[in-house]
C-alpha cells in the first residue's frame, strides 16, 4: 500500500476509534461534509489541514505516521503453510478463531475443554508465527490487522466449504433467533454489484457489532454466523428447459 493510502487508512481508523465523523471534520476543517469526503476519497490532504484532524485526536502527524507504519506490519493473512498448520492443529485454529473474536486467555480455559498448560502452548505457538505478542500474565495482543481474512482458496476456506457450510445449512431455521430469506430474480450486472456492496457493508456492520458485544460477559453472548452470498445461478430443475 503507498505511504499516502496508508496514512489516510489509518487516519480513518483514528476517526472511527474516537467516535468521530466527516461531519466533526468538516467543521474543524471549515469545509463541507461532502468537500471532506472528496478530500479522504481523493487522498488528497494538505499538511495544514492533516495538523488540524491530528490535533482533534490528540496526536502530532508523527504519531499518525507511527501508527500507520505499524498498521502496514499487521497480519492481513497467513502463509499457506501457516493455514495448513492450522487445520492439521484444530485446537491451534480454535485458539486463533477464539482471540480474532476477542475471547482472552481466562474466558477460553473458563469454558471450553483445555487445560491451562496446553493453552499456554497454543498461545506460544501463535506467538512465534507472530499472529499474537503473548505478554506477562498470559495477556495478548492481537498482531492481525482489522481487515485480515483467511486467504482466498485456501485450506481453511475449503473447509468451510466441506465442513462448516454443511453443518450450517442442517437447520429449518425456524426458531426465534434464526433467520433464513431466500430471493431469485433476474438481474442486471450492476444490480448485482449493488448487492456485493450490500452485503459487503452487512459483514462490516456485523463484525463492528462483534467488536462492541466483546465486553459483556461471556454467557450473555450467544456463537453467530451469518452468510451473505449472491451469484448467477438457476435451479437445476428449471435449467433444464432452457432453449
């Protein structure tokens, strides 16, 4: 990622962590929201007004700068070898799905069967393959970036598509809190790109909501999965009479 993009990414990320929006910048910036949004959409920033935005988050531009160069040095992915390890340890994979879900040590020996020695062992191991710092106390520091994701086409992606989607799709999805909606229809190529974006912006929404719930106790959150997919496709038994 250029140097530009970087800071900008990051410096949206600062904006997020405080709780503030284009419209506060646009306001210490003197401009209109949607000048603001042009300006971080074109990356394009002056010094002048770069100093201002930092100075609303109680940071110097070098602090920003530092920040974002350590962004650039997060985990995105795992090598494939790095993944394959992972499948071939479950308890490796369940330990690494468990902090990405910000899970700490104390919560995952508290309820799930593994004992303290072997979860220490675990954590030594991410730690080495740098996915994790393990600090004194058994404290840890996540080192994946927000946006990391298992690779594309890769060992753990292919078992979801052996395993996991099955045992997904078992249910009726009928109780309460389960929800299924299916829609066929004919659509447009830019209709359909309209909905990745959807569905695009749905993960987010769910992940940050994650993100949030992290803090309550560990019995008032329930293991969620959400799928969100669209491709062309037609059912088989109506393919058929295609001419």
């Amino acid at each position: 990622m250029a140097q530009t993009s970087l800071i900008i990414e990051t410096l949206k990320s600062c904006l997020k962590e405080n709780n503030l929006t284009y419209v506060d910048v646009a306001k210490a910036l003197d401009l209109s929201e949607a000048s603001v949004k042009r300006i971080f959409a074109e990356q394009n920033i002056s010094l002048q007004r770069l100093d201002i935005v930092c100075r609303m988050l109680n940071l110097e531009i070098c602090d920003l700068t530092r920040r974002a160069e350590k962004q650039h040095e997060e985990i995105k992915e795992l090598t494939e070898e790095q993944e394959a390890n992972f499948v071939k340890q479950p308890k490796l994979l369940f330990i690494a799905y468990m902090l990405l879900n910000d899970f700490d040590f104390s919560a995952i020996i508290e309820n799930y069967k593994i004992e303290e020695l072997e979860a220490v062992q675990l954590l030594a191991h991410l730690d080495r393959i740098k996915f994790i710092d393990l600090l004194p106390g058994n404290r840890i520091k996540l080192l994946t970036s927000r946006n990391f994701r298992w690779r594309k086409n890769g060992v753990i992606e292919r078992l979801f598509n052996q395993h996991i989607r099955k045992e997904f799709f078992q249910s009726n999805f009928t109780k309460s809190d389960e929800c299924m909606k299916f829609s066929g229809a004919m659509l447009s190529r830019s209709s359909m790109l309209i909905i990745h974006n959807k569905i695009k912006k749905l993960i987010l929404e769910f992940n940050e909501l994650a993100k949030q719930d992290a803090n309550l106790p560990y019995k008032e959150r329930l293991g969620c999965s959400l799928v969100g997919a669209i491709r062309p496709w037609e059912f088989s038994l109506f393919a058929q009479y295609r001419k």
